[in-house]
C-alpha cells in the first residue's frame, strides 16, 4: 500500500509505503490538544516505507513528560501529521493529513478511554482500552 499526504497548506509532504501495522483512535487528553476536542485517528505504519518529499517539518516533544513523543507538523499552516514513540519502531501516522482518507477504513481498536469525553463517539464492535493495549510477547 502506498499513502500520499500532507499538510493543510502545501508546503509539507509524505509518502508512506507498506501494510498499516495498526488502525486505531486516541482518546488521551495530548491527542484532545492536537486535535482540538475530538479523538485522534491514526495508523501504525512501517518506519522503512515513510519519507517526506516536500519541505520539512517542525518537530515538537513535550520537555516535561518522560518518555515524550515527537510530533511533526508544518510550520507555516499547523498541521500535525505524524507522531513517533520512543521505543516504537512505527510512524503515526494523522488520518486526516492523507490525500485519500478512505484508505484507513475505520479503526481496529479505541486506546485511552480513560479519557474519552462523554461527546466521543467508539464505532461499534471496536475494542476499547482505557490505556494501551497490552503488548505481545
């Protein structure tokens, strides 16, 4: 699979190629911030496949969290596009950045329901985890 996309104004671009890892929505309060209020949609995609092909971004990681992600987003319009995890060897990639936001289909899993506002909306039949989802060993 290969996913075009974006930011709001052009001046950033990607490409990620490969099988999403995983399809889920973030209900954690950081994601609220970037969002604006709603769920964070995304996908896991692998790390060989992803590169930008216009401009760069600016990176942002929160100084007084541990283990703080990076956040990569244009600096002239603001769009946040990707998210990378210590210890994570996958991009995250922001639904809404893709030229064709059909090709995620949906989420597999809702993560940090903990947080979820009373306003969110889980479709049904997707597994919900008040944090993350326990790792496979």
């Amino acid at each position: 699979m290969k996913l075009e996309g974006g930011c709001y104004c052009g001046a950033v671009r990607y490409e990620a190629v490969g099988e999403p890892i995983l399809k889920a929505q973030c209900h954690c309060r950081a994601c609220q911030h970037i969002t604006g209020g709603a769920p964070n949609m995304f996908m896991l995609m692998p790390v060989a496949g992803f590169r930008w092909t216009k401009g760069e971004p600016k990176t942002f990681s929160h100084p007084g969290k541990e283990n703080a992600v990076t956040r990569a987003f244009c600096a002239a319009c603001g769009t946040h596009m990707t998210t990378r995890r210590p210890g994570l060897d996958a991009v995250v990639l922001k639904i809404g950045t893709l030229d064709d936001p059909t090709l995620y289909g949906g989420p597999a899993i809702a993560i940090f329901t903990e947080d979820k506002q009373p306003f969110h909306a889980v479709p049904d039949g997707v597994h919900q985890f008040e944090k993350l989802p326990p790792t496979r060993g």
